[in-house]
C-alpha cells in the first residue's frame, strides 16, 4: 500500500482513502521490498508488521534507492502489544506525520472516528498532538472542539489556538470538548498544554473566574455531575490559584481542586502536565519552556478515586462568577495526549 500526499495511490493496492499528512508514502508488509519499478522510493516510511526472520517488525525508512533500496530500522515494536484492533489489515490508514524519523505518528480511522498512535520507546502508543494550524476555518475547528453552551471558550482558527475569556457579570458555564473516540486507561496517562494568561484581574469583593481543562467523562459543563481529572486556575481576592482537579461524579469547581502554586495577577505563559499514575493517583506539573524540563511548581501523588474513570472527552470549561470585577483572559495551545504510559 503506498499513500501519495495527496491521498491517491500509485499502485494497485488496499483500498485507502483520506489524507495523507506527510511529504512521504507510507507502504507495509510482512517482509521488506527488494527494489524495483513498482516499490517505494527513497525516504519512504515501510511498516513491517511481523519479524520476518532476519529484521524485527517497525517503522523502516528507505534511505537508498526505489530500484536499491536501503532499509534503516527507525523505530521497533512488539506487534504482540499494539493496541487493538490496530492489525495493518482491516483499518484504513489515513497518513502519517513525520515530527521526527524516530517517533512517527499513525492516522488511522476507525468506524469514521480518528485515532492517534505514535512510536514511543518502542511501543505504539494512542497520542493526540494538537497545535491547531490543520484547520482552515472556525466551521472545521468546531467540528472537532465542540462548543458547550457559550463562547467564553473559543477556537480560533484565525490564531491556530482556543481562545478563552471568563469575565461576565453573569454567571455562565460554557467549555468546548474533543472526543477521544473511547475510554483512555484508568491508570496511565499524560496530558500537555501551553497556557497563556494575557489577563488576570483579581478584587476583594467578587467571585471566583475560573478555568479547567482535563479528561471527563462527558460533555456537559463543569458544573454537571462527572468523573474528571485535570488542571484549574482562578483568580482569587489578590493572586492566581493553580489547582489540581479531581472530581468523582460531582460537579467541578474551586473546592474539587487542591491548590498547588500561587502567583500575581500578569500576563504570563506556563506549560501544563497532567500524569495520571496509577488508578488512585495523578500528578500536575508546571514547567516554564515547551520542552517539559523547567520545572517551576508540581503536586505529586495527588490523591483519586479509583472510581473516576471511563474518561473520554478532553475538555476546557469555564467557570463564570457573576461578576465583571475580576477577569481571567489567554489561551490554550500545543495539546499533547498520550494514553498508556506515564512519562514521555
């Protein structure tokens, strides 16, 4: 099977359909192409899907010729523990993003709803990877980050970015969510976000304007029963509050957090990391550059219930406090999840 980028294909091969994202073709098989007129050409990616006896199954890159081909291993893989049912075989394969040739990612459709694998240690992992510049309109933008309610929580497809600003004077519960087709694990999984607050307005005699963004279990808003766990900020009578989140079939607000770090009212960009650990417990660190290593404040082994799971939906949700007189302003960008492991 070869994918050109602009989804045809240059053979007779699997029926494949969609768009392919990379300046490359993708092409798979039980045993590596030997060269000639008909097979990939060079900087192909090549799935192998089992060891044929002399190479272990993975990601191959043709680093010579399509009539002498040079197959480098870029990433291996157990095919005995790829998730289900990713077989190569009864699933359309939609492209592949290139962010670097030893970590890959995977676009596959599954019954019309998108998957997101990438190679990580190894291992074939779900992962979602949003910067926002694939959308060409707000119209394609809302088709994935659903609105709830209102627009105090806004993709911008203008910026590449979802908007958010949270100051009425009446009290309003909007968000925006995005289906992650199923359930993610009860016990391992990572989500990364930039966060820039380009307002924040405090004041001794108004309520609360708070945000959250984290996995729920629906797509209601934050004050609707649910299981969640995530991140939140609010403005409080004189600073900004960085909240853990959990909340286990009850509504979310400032009480559902455990507040972990505290700053002045500025303008200011921090980087989120949300770990769940193990079934009864996460982790959130804020780190202070794009690539996770500057840490700046965390909260380990947070405490959860086992039984906030069968989370589903990526959600960012406002929560308006019925007051003009204290603002939270920025957006969110750069959204990194990866399901089944706990580190990246």
């Amino acid at each position: 099977m070869v994918v050109n980028r602009d989804g045809t294909q240059t053979f007779a091969g699997e029926n494949v359909t969609g768009l392919a994202l990379d300046e490359t073709v993708l092409w798979k098989g039980t045993s590596l192409p030997t060269g000639g007129a008909n097979e990939p050409p060079a900087g192909a990616f090549f799935i192998l899907t089992a060891n044929d006896g002399t190479n272990v199954a993975g990601w191959y890159e043709n680093t010579g010729t399509r009539a002498s081909p040079t197959w480098t291993l870029r990433s291996s893989f157990n095919p005995a523990i790829l998730p289900t049912p990713l077989d190569f075989t009864s699933i359309p394969l939609l492209g592949l993003v290139r962010t670097a040739v030893a970590s890959p990612f995977l676009l596959y459709n599954e019954l019309a709803t998108p998957k997101y694998f990438r190679s990580i240690n190894g291992n074939f992992i779900k992962a979602l990877a949003q910067d926002f510049t694939s959308y060409a309109d707000d119209t394609a933008f809302d088709v994935d980050w659903v609105q709830i309610n209102g627009a105090d929580v806004n993709p911008n497809a203008t910026s590449n970015r979802i908007d958010f600003t949270i100051d009425n004077a009446v009290s309003e519960n909007n968000g925006v969510y995005f289906d992650l087709g199923e359930a993610v694990s009860d016990f391992a999984w990572v989500l990364r976000f930039k966060i820039v607050l380009t307002t924040a307005t405090v004041n001794t005699i108004a309520a609360n304007q708070a945000l959250y963004i984290g996995i729920s279990d629906n797509i209601s808003q934050h004050s609707t029963s649910q299981d969640f766990l995530g991140f939140g900020v609010f403005t409080d009578d004189s600073i900004i509050v960085y909240q853990s989140v959990e909340t286990d079939g009850g509504g979310i607000d400032e009480a559902a957090g455990i507040n972990f770090a505290t700053d002045t009212p500025s303008a200011e960009t921090r980087y989120i990391e949300v770990i769940r650990k193990t079934a009864t417990t996460f982790d959130v660190n804020m780190f202070s550059d794009s690539a996770y290593s500057t840490s700046t404040d965390s909260q380990t082994g947070v405490v959860c219930a086992a039984t906030t799971a069968a989370l589903r939906y990526l959600k960012i949700l406002s929560d308006d406090g019925s007051t003009a007189d204290r603002n939270i302003k920025g957006y969110i960008d750069d959204i990194q999840f990866y399901d089944g492991i706990t580190s990246v």
